[in-house]
C-alpha cells in the first residue's frame, strides 16, 4: 500500500519502541539515525541508512537484522517490492519476534496487493502468532479479508473471530466488529503508491473523519479514532477552509479523502478548526497517505 502495511503492511510498524527495548547502550546512536530517519519519512535517507548498517560487520548482529528491517520497511514504502521482500525474507524467522512478526506482515502485504491472496493470509498468520496485542489483530484481521476476497467465509470468520480476542484499542475493535458483522474488506490500493499497500479501513472520498458526508472545507466534530493525516489547525475556520480548498486538488490527484474541516480542541481549551484528510486504522496507514500528499502534514492519532 508508492505506499502499512501494511496495515499497515505496515500495518503498526511503531519502530521506536521496539527498537529501543531490544537494544543495548553501544548501539543507541546507529539506531536513532536510520529509525529516525524512517519515522520523519525520509525513507530514502532511511534505506540509504539502514543498508549500510546491514553491512557493517562490525556492528551487532542484532542490530544489522534491525537494520534490514528498517530497510525493507523503507524500500516498501518506497514502492520497492523487490527490494522490500528481499530485505524481509531472511527475517521471517527472526528469533525477535517483532521482527519476524513485521516481516512477515510485510511480506503479507505485498501478497495480497499481488492479488496472491491464499500466500498473503500465511504470512499474516504467522505475523498475527509473533506479534501482541492490537499488532496481532490488525494482522489477524488483514488475514481474515485475504480470506473474504478468496470467498472463504468460514476461514475469513476465523480470523476476524481471533482479531477480535487480540483487540484493546476501541478503534480497532471496530473494525474487527464491522468485518463479524457482514462489512466486506475494502478494495486493495493500487501497486506503488504508497508506505502501506493494503489497509483495514479508511474514508472514502468526501467524506470526514467523523464518518459523515460533507463537502470539504464544512466543519464536523470529531468523535472517530484511529489516525488522519492533519494539514494545519487555525481559530478561524475561514482560515481551514481557505487551507482545505487549496488541498483539495492534490488530494484528488493523490485519490485521497477530499480535506475536510472538523472541530477539535486544544490542551488549553481553545476550539481549533482542523483540516485533515481521511481515517486509518494505523499510524502506519495514514503516514502512507502523507506520502502520497507530499509530506506537508502530520499523522496525529484521533480518539472518541
């Protein structure tokens, strides 16, 4: 999904924690710079980074395998396929699972966006066993609309049954409840737009992020969750509007979300109006979309 997974791919890929729990003092500074250099979205500073470490000989060697995940995860968001899974491969059975889990649920992506569905379910089921949490229902449930698409519904059940045990973020929950509940996955991205190939949700166009159609630059509150990319926030909406219209052909361009104005608030209490383009079920999701965008914007997490 040039495009989190991945759900994602990739799907929850949030590499600085799990980066930062697994390693040790002497290679903090090399990780910072190509994990950093990822989370900015510099993915071409992130690969360029991230390839050279893997090719140290002198570093760890766990931090070279993270290295090659990063790299991958930089390649794919890139739109490199070939590049990604070359990465990826080796790792799937990495003794870290976080590791093994993202490659897997990468490699699973790029399946699935191939159109190679019954090989795009393994590889999330495996990435769904190695990973926790809300990690493992996303990969779970991207497993069970493999399944849906290959019109196996008992299969597609089993999987949304198992999201739906990993699930804790409310947002997530949803979608898994949707999917129990007869919603049909929706359509694959197109090949090489973007970070995250395949995802779980999203708005489709001219719609908010609260879920109700409007035109851009009308206002709504804001009661989803999950991710949107958020373009700039002003006290005066004539100012959002004025922002949402002068986005509004990129984002066709890009075959997003049409931007649209919602109502959200301040730590210190002021209501801002908010120009933002979409919802996504993971961070991973919506920094894809920015890409498409050109990068002018943030991932912010939106909650009920």
């Amino acid at each position: 999904m040039r495009r989190l997974t991945a759900l994602g791919l990739t799907a929850s890929l949030v590499l600085l924690p799990i980066l930062a729990g697994c390693q040790s003092p002497g290679e903090k500074l090399a990780e910072e710079t190509y994990t950093q250099a990822y989370q900015a979205r510099r993915y071409d500073q992130a690969l360029k980074l991230a390839e050279a470490r893997t090719r140290d000989t002198d570093a760890p060697a766990g931090d070279r395998e993270r290295a090659a995940l990063v790299a991958g995860l930089s390649a794919y968001a890139l739109g490199k396929q070939s590049v990604a899974s070359s990465y990826m491969r080796p790792l799937v059975t990495s003794t870290d699972k976080q590791v093994a889990g993202r490659a897997n649920w990468t490699l699973g992506q790029i399946e699935a966006e191939r159109g190679n569905h019954v090989e795009a379910a393994k590889y999330l089921t495996t990435a769904g066993t190695e990973l926790d949490s809300d990690d493992s229902a996303r990969a779970y449930l991207l497993a069970g609309d493999c399944y849906a698409r290959l019109k196996m519904a008992s299969q597609a059940r089993e999987f949304y049954e198992k999201a739906s045990v990993r699930a804790v973020d409310p947002g997530v929950k949803s979608m898994v409840d949707a999917r129990l509940g007869g919603q049909a996955p929706p359509a694959i991205s197109k090949p090489g737009t973007g970070g995250v190939p395949l995802t779980t949700g999203g708005t489709p166009p001219g719609t908010t992020t609260g879920g109700t159609g409007t035109k851009p630059g009308s206002a709504t509150t804001d009661t989803s969750s999950g991710f949107t990319v958020q373009l700039g926030a002003f006290e005066k909406i004539e100012s959002a509007q004025k922002l949402a219209a002068q986005a509004t052909p990129g984002a066709t361009k890009a075959s997003a979300p049409a931007p649209a104005v919602v109502t959200t608030t301040a730590p210190d209490g002021r209501t801002l109006y908010a120009v933002r383009i979409g919802q996504y079920p993971t961070r991973e999701a919506a920094q894809a979309m920015l890409t498409r965008l050109g990068g002018k914007g943030t991932v912010i997490a939106i909650r009920k």
